[in-house]
C-alpha cells in the first residue's frame, strides 16, 4: 500500500511540473512573439526599416511615398488600428504601424 501511495505522489510532481513547464513555455513564446523589430537589426537595415515612417530619408529611398507606413501595406498582419503587427519580412517580431520599409507595397 505503500508503494502506490508514493507512485500516485510522484505522479502527481510529475503533471504538476509538466503544467508548469507548459506554462513557462508559452509564456516564453508570447514574450518572444511581442518583440519589436530593432531599426539596427541587419536585416531591418537592409530593408531601410524605420519604426516612425515620417524620419524615412527620401534621398536614399526614392520608393517611399507620402502616406505610405506598415498599416497599408499588404504585407502587414496585425489587425485595422493595431499599434503594431506582425510582418513576414521579420519573422516573429512585430513592426509598428507607423513604420516603414522599401518592400512596402500598397494593400489591395
């Protein structure tokens, strides 16, 4: 009687540390998923990403339009009025809204 008291006792340290492990894990995606693209990262770089559209340097980036920022374009994924969003270009980070870069393409 003993042995099953102690195999239902680690049984149950077992699933409460597998709960907790769970937990952490999808805290740890969440937190991940949040970050914010970095204007220094070599790739934002490449793409001449800037978080405020407004300071984009229209010498260097003929492409850029008036009025154009992440929330137009079609590749933007964050949802109508979002502050940020996700973006295929910068896998599992997020673009701000009001940002801009050179694959910005108008949305249909």
């Amino acid at each position: 009687m003993s042995r099953f008291s102690s195999l239902s006792s680690t049984r149950r340290v077992f699933m409460m540390q597998v709960a907790t492990a769970a937990t952490a894990v999808l805290a740890v995606s969440e937190a991940s998923a949040q970050a914010m693209v970095d204007e220094k990262d070599p790739q934002a770089a490449g793409l001449a990403y800037k978080a405020d559209g407004t300071k984009v340097d229209k010498a260097k980036n003929p492409k850029f339009a008036a009025g154009s920022n992440c929330a137009n374009c079609a590749l933007f994924q964050g949802k109508a009025g979002a502050a940020a969003g996700g973006c295929p270009l910068f896998a599992g980070k997020q673009v701000a809204a009001k940002g801009w870069c050179s694959a910005w393409a108008k949305k249909a």
